[in-house]
C-alpha cells in the first residue's frame, strides 16, 4: 500500500480544509478527501461483509443470539450479504482517527451502519500491519464499558451477538462458516480532521482478528452510523472511471488507481446536482425483508439501448412483506436486481447480443450476461443503460462502459440477480455510480447525482 502517498494527501487536505475553520458540526462543513476504487482480497471481503451485514440492520430477523453460531448459514437478519461481491471492489477513503491521528483506510459502505477499524493486536510474534490502529498512541480512546446499553443484545436498531469479557469490556465474538473466530470490542474514538476540527468520541468496532488493512465506514440512516453519530448533514462521493485493464489482485499498489473524492458536509459542486426524494416509510411497519436503515429511493425504469424495458415500477418498490425496495449501496460493487426486473433486462440483452453470449458462463455466481471477443463492440451492441428514477432523473451508463473486464477476456453486464446476493432487494451498486456525483443530503433526506469525471474532482 502507498501509505506514505496517501498520508500526504491526507495531510494536504488538512492543510487545505484548516483554512475554513470549520467544525463537523456545523452545518458548513466541507471536508474532502480523496477516494480510491481498490479490490479487497477474497477473505478480507468476504469477511468484511459479514461483519457489515451483523450490523447493517436490525430489520428482520433476529435468529442469531448466542455468540458462537454458524451465522452465515444462519443470518441474524433477513438483509444480509451472503455474496463475495459485498467489497470486493471498494471505494476506499483514508480518515484520521484518534489523538494524535493515525491515518485509517476504512471501506465507504453506505449500507451499513457501525465502523469498524482494524486495531492493533499486541502479539509478539505477528507484528501488525502498520496500518492498523493502535489504541495505546490514543489519548482519545476508551473502550465501552458492559454496563453500557448498547451492550445489551436486543436493542431495537441495534443488535451485535455481545458479551462481557473478563475485563468488563463490551466484547463481540462469532465463527464465520469457515470455522473461523471473528472478534473484537465496541470503543469509543474520535475522528480529528485537524487541531480544531474533531468529531466527538464515536462508538466504533476495534477488529481484533484480522490483519486486513481496511476498515469500514458506516455510513447508512442507522442512529450509530458515521453520518448520525458525527452529525454530518450531508456527505458525497465521485468514484473514479475503472480502467479497461483488469486489475491484478496480487499487486495491490496498481498504477492504474485513479483518485476520485469524499466530501464530508458541503460539496461545492452540488449546484449542478439533481435530487431526488428519499423513500421513507411508516417506522410502526417492520417488515422483515425491508431494511429501514438504507437509501432507498424510487426507481421507476430501465432502459436498455434506448429501449424502456417493460418493468412495473412497482417492482422497484417494497412489497408488503418489505421486498423490492431499491437501494444505493457504494459498498456493493454490481447492480443487483429482483427476478421481475432482472428477467427483462437480461431477455433485452440477450436479443441484442445473445449470439455473443459466453453460455453456460457465470461469474462469482451472479452474474450471467458475460461475452468473450471485443467489448467495445459488444458495449455498442446493447447500447447505453439508464436507470431512470422519479422526477426525470436519471443514471446513464454509457454504452463503452456497460460491460465490467472480470479477467480472462471475459466481460459482464454489471448487473445481477438479487436473489445471487442473498437479498430481496434492488441495489445499485458502486459500478454504476462511476463518474458521477452521488450525494446524501441527509438533512434534507433527499439524493443527488451530477456527472463529472471523478479522476479530476479533487
Ligand atoms: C501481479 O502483480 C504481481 C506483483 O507485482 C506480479 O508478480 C504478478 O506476475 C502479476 N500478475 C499478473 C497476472 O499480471
Ligand atoms: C408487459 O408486461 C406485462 C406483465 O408482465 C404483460 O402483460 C404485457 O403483455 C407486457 N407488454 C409488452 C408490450 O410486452
């Protein structure tokens, strides 16, 4: 990892943003920084988003209460990720967090709520990645005490399999299907931005188990999100065009990375933003396949090389029991769609382009609509792809960029079934938010979107 590259940055921004004199809580806060699109490695990402998903809502069901179950197998709520797809291309921010700050790369998931960091496990023999957290530099850390509510398992919003370890510290442990052990504490910690720009102590995951480098950034409509526990009324994101070149996971310094941004409050270029509602829905009503906690917004139509598929809107919307809401997630990587909606856009690709259809193909089990040869030429064959959403808005993928290089030659449409992710949900996920602006007025409970190149915002 380019640590030191990174840390320059960061400190480039502080320099930059210091100048305004601003306080997070404020409501003219504009902090930026920079974001880049990076594969995690499997178990990282498969790990990640379990961890996420355990915490992502307290809708559904809550099956999981003891602290050592087969919880993949077994999901504590019905919104879990259960694909590999959850990060394994992430938008990564660096944040600095602590007293002094130590310069943290968190996964930017807005569809989940707690962060996480990775901390610094004392071992002897393992010494831990430099990047991860260690606790004991912090003058602003502390641990959550058991006695706190939050450690209580059966809060409302909230619920983590908790227990009250023998230092009376608020503890989280779980195997993973693998039969590996997941753990850590809830902490409190404060992100400082500068000498004078610093949120209060937060309540944050410190990740015990793993040596992964990133950690993840929460930041859904959840009271313990990032976003509500930092008091940000606004934060945005442009995520940087993928390169044609398939990305070698071994090699993670890859030169191609281009660098995209995070706003935290205020985002000078929201003029040109156009926004829609979010959905909100009756709070009493807890349905067990809705998670109440994400963006949904309404999405209306599909049009597929000019052609608007024939999909009810109502396909886009929660159903009675909660299914089918449609969601913007940056830490899902595809678009994954329910089966009504999905049949049609395959069924209009396939027409379009099934000849070239690599049959019988399927890639990370989701998706389906994959080519060999020419993707440029296949790219133009189906057309430009649009999400059209209420109110005229729209998200348009340009026909050179509708299909994803997944290696081998091979090129997918970057859409999916839900039901390959484990969900009952649509979700756009953070391929088809490239160059474009994506911002979540929280505040104002709305979204907004502007094209740009995302390679030249910052
Ligand atoms: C990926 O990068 C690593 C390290 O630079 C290199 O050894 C390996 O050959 C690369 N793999 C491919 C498929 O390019
Ligand atoms: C559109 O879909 C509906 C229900 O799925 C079907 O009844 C109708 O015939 C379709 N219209 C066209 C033009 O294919």
């Amino acid at each position: 990892m380019a640590s030191s590259c990174s840390s320059l940055f960061l400190l480039l921004f502080m320099v930059f943003v210091g100048s305004f004199h601003l306080s997070v809580q404020e409501t003219t806060v504009s902090l930026s920084f920079p974001l880049t699109s990076a594969p995690l490695s499997e178990t990282s990402s498969a790990r990640a988003k379990f961890l996420s998903s355990m915490v992502a809502s307290a809708s559904g069901k809550r099956r999981v209460q003891k602290t050592t179950a087969a919880v993949v197998a077994s999901p504590p709520f019905g919104y879990n990720y259960r694909s590999s797809f959850k990060y394994s291309m992430a938008l990564i921010v660096s944040l600095p967090i602590g007293t002094p700050a130590q310069t943290q790369q968190m996964v930017l998931d807005t569809g989940s709520q707690l962060s996480w960091i990775q901390c610094h496990r004392k071992s002897p023999r393992r010494p831990p990645p430099s990047s991860s957290f260690d606790p004991s530099l912090s003058s602003s850390f502390s641990v959550l005490p058991c006695n706190h509510p939050l450690c209580k398992p059966r809060i409302p919003d909230f619920t983590l399999p908790t227990t009250c370890d023998q230092n009376r510290l608020c503890h989280y442990s779980y195997f993973y299907a693998d039969g590996t052990l997941a753990e850590g504490n809830l902490v409190r910690e404060k992100f400082t931005f500068s000498s004078s720009q610093s949120t209060p102590p937060l309540i944050l995951g410190c990740a015990a188990d793993s040596g992964e480098a990133e950690g993840i950034l929460g930041m859904n409509l959840g009271r313990l999100s990032f976003v509500s526990q930092a008091k940000v009324p606004e934060f945005s994101y442009c995520v940087p065009a993928k390169q044609g070149l398939v990305v070698n996971k071994t090699n993670n310094n890859n030169n191609n990375a281009k660098t995209g941004s995070f706003y935290l409050g205020f985002n000078p270029n929201s003029r040109a933003f156009r926004y829609i509602d979010l959905l909100t829905f009756p709070q009493s009503q807890r349905l067990p396949n809705f998670d109440p906690l994400a963006y949904t917004v309404g999405l209306v139509g599909i049009r597929i090389g000019g052609k608007r598929l024939n999909i009810s809107a109502a396909v886009f919307r929660p159903d009675s029991g909660g299914s089918g809401q449609t969601m913007i997630d940056s830490g899902t990587q595809y678009t994954f769609l329910v089966e009504a909606a999905y049949a049609e856009v395959r069924k209009e690709v396939v027409r379009l382009a099934g000849p070239k259809l690599k049959k019988g193909y399927v890639y990370g089990g989701a998706l389906d609509m994959c080519f060999e040869g020419e993707p440029s030429e296949i790219g133009r064959l189906i057309g430009n792809v649009v999400f059209e959403f209420e109110k005229g808005v729209e998200i348009s993928i340009d026909k050179e960029r509708n299909l994803d290089d997944v290696g081998g030659g091979v090129h997918c449409v970057g859409i999916g079934r839900s039901e390959s992710l484990g969900v009952t949900s649509n979700i756009i996920g953070n391929f088809h938010q490239q160059n474009l602006w994506v911002e979540f007025d929280v505040g104002n409970r709305r979204v907004g979107f502007g094209e740009a190149d995302c390679s030249r915002t910052t």
